[in-house]
C-alpha cells in the first residue's frame, strides 16, 4: 500500500533545476528560482549559495 505525504510551499521557495535555458526563464518568469544545470559541481555550487545544500 503506498502513502502519500502532501507538501505544502509557495513558489518562491520552490526551485527549478533543468539544462534546458528557456525552461529555466520560464520557470523564473513564473516565480520559481531557476538554475540551469551545466555541470555538477556548478549545481552544487547554486546549492549552497542557495541554502539548500
């Protein structure tokens, strides 16, 4: 049997990970804090200035 755990957040604390450009600005445009994904040590990077690493 599976559960399901509802979150609750706001946009502008949700982030978008994509190595897509425009998805990321469409992302952005939207509210969400966007990174586009180069490499991993550049993800990381965003991670941690972000706080979420």
């Amino acid at each position: 049997m599976a559960t399901h755990k509802v979150v609750t957040t706001t946009l502008a604390s949700s982030s978008f990970i994509d190595d897509v450009q425009h998805n990321v600005d469409a992302a952005e445009a939207h509210g969400w804090t966007g990174i586009w994904f180069e490499s991993h040590q550049q993800l990381r990077q965003h991670l941690v200035v972000f706080k979420l690493l």
